[in-house]
C-alpha cells in the first residue's frame, strides 16, 4: 500500500473517529438534558411533599390541641357531675321525710297495694292515695 492510501485510511479514520466523538457528546448533551430534567421534576415532587408534611403537621397539631382541650373539658364535666351527685345525696340524707316519699314511689311502682305502701312507709293515707294515683295512675272504677 502505498503512503497515499495510508494517508487517506488514515484520514477516514480521523473522521470516523471524530464524528463518532460529536455523536457521543451529543448523546452525553441529551442525557445530560434529561437528567436535568428528571431532576427537576424530582424536586418539583420533593417540595410538594414537603409541603404536604407540613400540612398534616399542622392539622395533626390542631387535632390534638383540640382533643387536649375536649379532654380537660371533659374531666370538668365529670367534676361537676360529681359535685351534684354528691348535693342530691347530701339533700337526700338531710331530709328523712323525702326517702320515705321515695321508698313509696319505689313500692307503687312495683306495684305495692296502698296498704303495703302506708305501712313500709309510716304516711298519711291521703298521701299514699296521691302516690298511687301520680306512679301509677288512676284506679279501675
């Protein structure tokens, strides 16, 4: 072969070698293009998370303050509800006539006849009378 065609083998190879050089660097351009973009719409999604985060941070914030505050008004309810249970109580042992009227009630209920009623409970017949006719109504005629 001769120095001529070495020359030109040579210089197609230079070619073939350099347009091979600008196909890669345009391959690595347009990798690099969608990496980039990839990227992007990574911390696009990234900071949407985060701010999600934030949201249910803050809602689950004002859940529990909100649960913290039904709470104590809760166990205020139930103070309260024991201070007046512990008042009927105190009120129910303060007047002995009222437990009799209630143990009246009790026995009409349960279906006591009005004599049962005067003598468990030591009352009046006229008010055995009314206790009959207000727990159980009229009598048949």
């Amino acid at each position: 072969m001769a120095a001529s065609q070495l020359a030109v083998i040579a210089i197609v190879l230079a070619a073939i070698a350099l347009v091979l050089l600008i196909a890669l660097g345009v391959q690595s351009r347009s990798a690099q293009r969608r990496t980039a973009v990839l990227l992007a719409e990574f911390e696009q999604r990234l900071t949407h998370s985060d701010e999600q985060l934030r949201s249910f941070e803050h809602q689950l914030d004002e859940k529990q303050s909100r649960s913290m505050v039904q709470g104590r008004h809760l166990q205020q309810l139930q103070s309260e509800l024991e201070a007046l249970q512990n008042q009927l109580q105190e009120v129910k042992l303060q007047d002995p006539s009222m437990r009799l009227y209630q143990r009246a009630a009790e026995l009409v209920k349960q279906g006591a006849s009005i004599d049962e009623v005067i003598e468990a409970c030591d009352i009046p017949r006229a008010e055995a009378e009314l206790m009959m006719t207000i727990h159980r109504g009229p009598a048949p005629e």
